[in-house]
C-alpha cells in the first residue's frame, strides 16, 4: 500500500497580541525572550519586563535585507550569495490611546501634560507644572505614600508621573525608561516628569498617600523621585530622539499552537500618524474609530551563540500531539 503522508495544517489566527518592554538605551541592552523557558505564559499576565499592549491589527512585517551574488571566473557567473544590507520592518495599528502606544506610535519624545501651575503662562508643550510633591519611605509601585497635606492635592481618576528633579544633567533621562536624549542642559526642573514613562492612573486617595490602578512600569519610585499630577499627553512631529523597544508578537492558533516574533531592537521610522476607521462603512460621514498607526524599523543585535547579526527571532510552538 502506497504511503500517505499527513502534515499539520497552518495556524488559524484570529489577532495578533503586542508586548513591549524597554531597551537599556545607556547600555545598548534590548530584552530577550527565550522560547525554550517563556513560550507557555499567559498573554493576560506577561512576564516582566514585557507590558501588554493588547491586541493589534493591521500586523504586517517585512524584510528589506538585499542579497547580492557574489561573481567569479570569466564570464562571470554566480558563485555563491552575500548578505549585502540586513534590515527589516513591522507596521501595525494599536487599537487604544494610551501613553505608551501613543510614545510608540511616534518618532520623536511622547510627553505627559503636567497640571499647570496657577498663572502660568501658556506653553504648547504645557505650561510651568504645580510643584511636585516628595513621596514617604515604603512607596511601592502600587502604593505611594504621602502626608496628609500632599495626598489631599491629588484626586481618583488622577494620573500621576512619579521620576526625579532635573538637575542639568546630559544624556538619556527617565528612570528606568529613557524618555528623552538631551543635548544641552536645560533649565525646567520637571523636565524629566514631563517625558517619563513612569506614570499610573489613581483609583484611591487616602490620608497615607495615593492607591494606584495598576503598578508603575518603572517600579517603585527611584530615591529622590517625586509626583505630579498629568492631565493628559502631547507629542511633537519633529526632533532628534527616537524611541526604541523590544517587542514580542503573539499569534495564538486555535489548537493552542503558538507563533512568536521577536524583534530585540524596534525604533519609530513615522511621525505621528492616525487612521480613520468608518463604524458603519455605508456612512462615510458617520462616527469614525481613531486609530494609531505606527511603523517600525528593526535594528540588529549580535546573537552570542555564533556572532551572527540578525533583527528578528521567529518561534514556532507546536499544538500537543502535532504532526513535526
């Protein structure tokens, strides 16, 4: 009897789940996700320092690496190929407005809107902030604690920016996520609020301090940290900074099979862009669904098993009992 050969069938998707955590732009470290140890966490509960971005869609990756023959002999002909550049993109749409899909959507700085001192004057990056309060000892990422007098200056619903006084330093500021590469030394004192990514909504004041709805993504904050107040968020097409992150893309199939993208280095190649999505496609005149496009470019790392330099990490994890 002649052979029959089976194979698994592919993956059936239905929506690609995004993970970002930061790149140690000081120390050039991007973080790594290892398949052999990490493939089986709950995309509901990430693994630090991974911070889920939910779903995306509109996921679409692409090489632009070139290869080029390399010729020998007379006539020439096609000895063997040579990798001539190594690059690689990923665009995607982010299907929420938050601080960080809004940072990762554009090019250049993603600021917080301090709440304004009374009598400033205008700013189109906001206003000279409300001075910052200094957080006690035992402050956690969930919990900071505050005088009596301090706490009553913050209310529920607030969102709060928790990093240290700018002192003229030069460099990549923001702890622990660099939000900004200054230059020259600058003479706001609330700089480094202004472009942290440690901030975190409140759900409770009390007379000890403020209860956050979800744990800082800094952590607790660093000694000499102190607390603002943000009213919203601002960003600027422009500039000399780009953002960078690690990101993991998560496609789960229906059988429990898993595909993982991993890219160590991403930095944002667009400014600022949003996509306008028609809820009833019939009516284009009608309410439309505001979403943040943004686009990638995948810088390379060294992997250490062999020297090899590449800018992305495919993993396949197979469904229990497939065919391989």
């Amino acid at each position: 009897m002649a052979a029959t050969w089976f194979s698994a069938p592919a993956p059936m998707a239905r929506r690609v789940r995004a993970f970002f955590a930061p790149v140690n732009r000081g120390a050039q470290t991007p973080v790594l996700f290892d398949p052999s140890e990490q493939d089986r966490f709950s995309l509901d509960v990430p693994l630090a320092p991974w911070i889920s971005l939910g779903w995306v869609q509109d996921f679409v990756r692409k090489t632009t690496s070139k290869s080029a023959a390399l010729m020998t002999g007379i006539p020439a002909a096609a000895l063997e190929q040579v990798r001539e550049t190594l690059e690689a993109q990923v665009g995607l749409q982010f299907l929420s407005w938050t601080k960080l899909t809004m940072g990762l959507a554009t090019g250049s700085q993603h600021m917080n809107i301090l709440a304004p001192a009374i009598g400033a004057a205008p700013a189109a990056d906001g206003a000279q902030a409300s001075p910052a309060v200094t957080p006690q000892s035992g402050s956690t990422s969930t919990s900071i604690l505050l005088t009596l007098t301090d706490a009553a200056k913050f209310t529920p619903g607030a969102i709060v920016a928790a990093d240290v006084d700018y002192t003229g330093q030069t460099g990549y500021v923001g702890t622990p996520v660099a939000g900004a590469y200054v230059r020259q030394a600058l003479t706001d004192v609330d700089y480094v609020r202004r472009v942290t990514f440690n901030v975190a909504l409140v759900s409770q004041v009390t007379a000890t301090g403020l209860t956050l709805a979800e744990p800082l993504p800094g952590g607790a904050p660093a000694t000499g940290a102190k607390v603002q107040a943000v009213t919203g968020f601002v960003d600027r097409e422009g500039g000399s900074f780009y953002q960078e992150w690690s990101g993991l893309f998560v496609m789960e199939g229906s059988q429990g099979e898993r595909v993982f993208f991993h890219y160590p280095r991403l930095q944002a190649i667009t400014g600022a862009e949003e996509t306008n999505t028609p809820l009833n496609p019939k009516n284009q005149s009608g309410h439309s669904r505001v979403l943040l496009k943004a686009q990638f470019l995948a810088l390379p790392v060294t992997d250490p098993l062999d020297g090899e330099r590449v800018v992305c990490y495919r993993s396949f994890l197979p469904a229990a009992n497939a065919l391989v």
